[in-house]
C-alpha cells in the first residue's frame, strides 16, 4: 500500500494536528506502518491517542500521552479485562516485544530511524497479532 491508499481517520488526524506532539512525525510514520499492516484495520480515538480496530475490536492503542520522548504501541484484547491465556497469545520472538501480562504487549520506538529499521517486524507482530485475536480472542 502507498501513503495514497492508506485509509487514515479524518478525526484521528485532526486530534493530532491540535496536540502540537514533538514526536508527530513518528506518529504518523506508525499510523501508515499500522493502516498498511492490514487493510482490515480501522482507526479511531480511544484513551487519548489513535487506536486501531480489527472487526470493531480494539486491538493496538498508540500511547501518545503525556508527550514524552518516545511512542509506544499497546498490543491488547480491548478495554475489559480477560481470563489471561496460559501462553503470550503470538510466539513472535521480537526483542521489541515487552509483554506486561500473556494478552497485552508493548512496543517502544524512540526515534523515526527505530521505526524504519524495525516496520518489518513491526509489520509481522501486527498481522499475527490481528491473526490471533480474530481466532483467539
């Protein structure tokens, strides 16, 4: 997909342009990685920050609040909390992976250079993520 075919949120980019984020150039670069991963993928505003849906689930948060040095994505199986799985619901071996329980991962990006060396694996973590919660969760 090219940044023409990206299906961005209008409100999801007027909220963005009305927070005057030091890292909005990250933000952006992980709003086209996330909305390419999958076309499935829809955005929204949720927990003040973009969130993606798969089949109207929440799936991944970007956590864009307080601005700080970094962004992160919330790899989670929505707002309610869940029976934890016995096992991490993907078995992607990724140093960028930081699990905080079976269900719920993060992922850190410091830099615009850190997204672009890791899309790919970023990339491979959302389609198994988005793979298993359509199965799984």
């Amino acid at each position: 997909m090219t940044k023409e075919t990206i299906n961005l949120n209008v409100e999801v980019t007027d909220f963005l342009n009305k927070l005057n984020h030091p890292f909005i150039k990250e933000i952006e670069q992980l709003r086209y990685c996330i909305l390419s991963a999958d076309k499935k993928l829809t955005e929204n505003i949720k927990w003040n920050g973009p969130n993606y849906c798969f089949g109207n689930e929440d799936r991944i948060t970007m956590r864009v609040q307080p601005p700080t040095k970094q962004v992160q994505l919330i790899f989670h199986r929505g707002a309610k909390k869940q029976i934890q799985p016995a096992d991490k619901l993907i078995s992607n071996k990724s140093k960028m992976l930081v699990w905080k329980e079976n269900d719920r991962a993060i992922v850190t990006f410091k830099s615009l250079q850190e997204i672009e060396k890791g899309k790919t694996d970023l990339i491979k973590i959302i389609n198994e993520w988005i793979e298993v919660g359509s199965s799984k969760f």
